[in-house]
C-alpha cells in the first residue's frame, strides 16, 4: 500500500512540475521543491525523468528553467462516431450533454483527443466554449428547438450504430399520422429547417423527412448498412431546396431586376444554375429543378422585380394567378367603399 502511495504521489508532483514549468517563463528547482513539498534533490531526479520521455527545457542560471515543448503526443485518429458527435452535437441541443448516450461519449472521447492539440488543458473551460458556440448557431427560425429536442438524442444513436428507427410521422399534404421504419442517413438543413434524408423500408426508395414533424422516435434492433452507391449530392442536385415533387424535370429562366440582382447573385443554390449578367443591371437565371412549386415561391418572394420568361405555361399560370389576385383585391376596394 506504501508504494501505491508514492507511485501517486510521484504522478501528482510530475504533473504539478511539468504545469507550472508551462504556466511560467521561469521558475527554479528550490522553487518547484516547494510547491512540490519535496528536496531540490528530488527534483532534480524528476527533471531528469522528464527529458527522458520528450520534455524539452534549458537552464538559465539562477532564473532556473525553461520550458520549450512537451513530450510528442501519438497521434489518434477520430472514429466516425466521434467526429459525426463533434460537427453536429453541440449545434443541435445540449439536454443531453450529461447524459449516459453513446453520442455523449462519442463526443467526449472525440473532445478529449482534439484537446490535446490545444494549449488549455482545463476540460470545463472548453466544454462551455462549445457549448456556447453551438448555442449561437441556429438551424431554426424559432428561438429554440424544443420540437426537436425529444427525438434528435435518438436519432444521433441511431446514425451512430446504423440502427433502424420506427418514426410516427405528420404527413402536411394529407394532414395524417403515420408510422414508418426508415434508415436514417443524413441530416440536411434548409432553409432554417432541418430534414432527415433516409431509406423508407415501407416505399422501398429514399424519402426526406422535416424533423419537427417527428412525434415520435423509437430505435429498433434492426441495423442496416448505408448503399454504398448511394450519391447524396446527386440525389439532391435537382432540388431546389429540398423537395423533388415532379417526374420530369423543368427548366427555367427567370429575370430579376436590378433592385433585387446583386441578393440573387449571392444566393446558395442547391440546384443546377447559371447566371447569366446583363448590361442594364438585371440578371437571368438558368435553373433546372424537379419541384416548380419550390421553385415558384421562392421566385414569388421578390414581387415585382422579378419575371418568369420560360417555360411559357408556367408564365401563362402566373398571369392568370396574378390577374385573379388583382380582381380579388380590386373587389376588396369596391367593398371597402360602400
């Protein structure tokens, strides 16, 4: 037990030196002795033990020692785990930084190897700098993202260990629930929502999913393996955002005015596009998508300063929705004054 004893208490003062050799330009060998608790003699002893396993120093005299660098660090590599729990973990909800989940600790293992690359070694000053980071990137228009906080700890493991989840799901478009057991595969955001792109063992084909329409999450012992021939970039390259409602594809080209030109120019467009600058400031925009009501309400948001010149049938539906819009307000005035 005695030796157990000193064996700590000699890990506890190599520490101690090797800190204050850091924190200080100098400092001295009687100095270190007495923070120590222990003889110069001995502290000459654990110096030497130091340069031996890589700590660099010099001697400067009477001003004692000086710390050049530490010992070579092995390098570990992150898992997959770890670095999926780094990007995405602290971003998303910190309810369950504490808890006992495989992403937890995911991210702590994955953190603790990225520490070492850092010169604060205080864990509790760089959890909170995370966390606080993550807590000033938003995904959601929402102040916060309480829809979401009850399935995305759920979701996370389930990505981590390829596992099946059983979602109950809203349906928007027919206002309905539904259970599916899908394989999640990736998380997208878009415009300030996030979205589960995933396997559907029900329709046997990929579908997207908006997170907050999740009630419901519950992983399954089943697991899967991603298709390796999947392409998610060219799943999603004819979606405008992130829908792709259509069969076929359509092709537009859309002139915005020179009031609103230099916003759409700094667009991120997710779809094929090319700009096209014109001498009176206008820009045209070449857009091939598979979702023209994605596509149309976004072009809707510039009002006036923009036109939709091909294809000539979605032109002609606008006129008629526009000219529908312009008796409706039109009769709202003749109404309004009586």
């Amino acid at each position: 037990m005695g030796d157990v004893r000193r064996d700590l208490q000699k890990v506890e003062r190599i520490f101690t030196i090797l800190n204050l050799l850091r924190e200080r330009d100098t400092i001295t060998a009687s100095e270190l002795a007495e923070y120590c608790g222990t003889t110069q003699r001995t502290i000459y002893r654990d110096m030497a033990l130091l340069e031996k396993v890589g700590v660099h120093y010099v001697t400067e005299g009477k001003n004692g020692y000086h710390f050049i660098s530490g010992p070579v660090v092995p390098h570990r590599k992150l898992t997959q785990e770890e670095w999926m729990a780094l990007t995405v973990y602290p971003l998303v909800t910190n309810d369950f930084l504490h808890n006992d989940h495989p992403v937890h600790y995911a991210y702590r293992a994955g953190f603790e190897k990225l520490k070492g690359l850092t010169r604060d070694s205080h864990t509790s000053q760089l959890l909170a700098m995370s966390e606080e980071l993550g807590d000033r990137i938003r995904f959601h228009d929402q102040v916060s993202n309480k829809d979401t906080n009850h399935v995305m700890p759920l979701l996370f493991q389930a990505m981590v260990e390829n596992k099946a989840i059983e979602v109950e799901y809203y349906a928007i478009y027919n206002d309905t629930m539904a259970k599916r057991v899908i394989h999640p595969y990736y998380i997208i955001p878009r415009n300030g929502h996030l979205y589960v792109l995933a396997y559907c063992t029900l329709r046997k084909d990929f579908r997207t999913f908006r997170l907050n329409r999740f009630l419901s999450v519950v992983i399954k012992e089943e697991t899967f393996v991603m298709d390796p021939n999947f392409n998610v970039d060219e799943y999603l390259s004819k979606r405008w955002a992130i829908f792709a409602d259509d069969a076929e594809e359509t092709k537009f080209v859309v002139r915005f005015h020179q009031e609103v030109a230099r916003y759409v120019d700094e667009y991120t467009f997710y779809a094929e596009t090319k700009i096209e600058k014109q001498s009176d400031g206008s820009l045209l925009l070449h857009a091939t998508v598979r979702s023209r009501k994605e596509f149309l309400r976004w072009v809707r948001g510039f009002g006036l300063n923009v036109e939709v010149l091909e294809p000539v049938d979605v032109r002609d539906s606008l006129y008629e929705e526009y000219r529908q819009l312009m008796t409706r307000y039109h009769l709202a005035d003749r109404i309004n004054a009586k």
